[in-house]
C-alpha cells in the first residue's frame, strides 16, 4: 500500500540506475570508482545524468560504509569528467575525510 503522494526519489529506490551505480562504487576495488562513473555517464543504452545530486548520494553512501577514500575518487572524477561540483557534495567529501582522519586531504 503506498501512501498517497508518495513518489520514490530517482536513484534511491533498488533498481532505477543510479542505485546500481552507487552498488559498482561501493564493490569497486581502491582507485576504480572513476572507471565505474566513467562507464555510467558514456553507458549508449542507459547513462546517467551529470547531476551533481546523483553524486552526493554516491559519496554519502560511501562515507556512510566508512570508505572516505572512494569519496575523493568520486569527487575527483566528477570534475574529470565535467559534471558540475556544488557544496554540497564537497561538503560530504568533506566529511567523509575529516571521519576518516584525513581531514588535510
């Protein structure tokens, strides 16, 4: 039964492409995460948007599993790869290093 108005967030919800996304940063091994955003942004049958929101959900889940060095990757490759960076994924790559202890990074 759903409530009534309610609409899931794109990216979120199991299954839409931005989830998946997040799952192949997350099971990338140290130094993959800009292969696997390269990949999503340049997929021909289903890419995904050079939205900086996409972006924050990613990082998020990442510092939220403790790994504050996939963080910078995916910050790192979203300005390699021209999506737009905002404060507030900085701030969540912010975050996640100063969690980690690697707040001079």
């Amino acid at each position: 039964h759903k409530k009534k108005g309610f609409k899931p967030s794109r990216g979120k919800t199991p299954g839409g492409r931005v989830y998946e996304v997040a799952q192949e940063i997350l099971n990338a091994p140290e130094g993959g995460v800009a292969a696997v955003i390269a990949a999503a942004l340049n997929d021909k049958e289903a890419p995904i948007r050079r939205d900086p929101r996409a972006f924050t959900m990613f990082s998020t889940r990442c510092r939220k599993k403790g790994d504050w060095s996939k963080c910078v990757e995916i910050f790192d490759a979203m300005r390699d790869q021209g999506v737009e960076t905002n404060t507030i994924v900085y701030n969540a790559t912010m975050s996640a290093c100063s969690k980690g202890g690697e707040w001079e990074r």
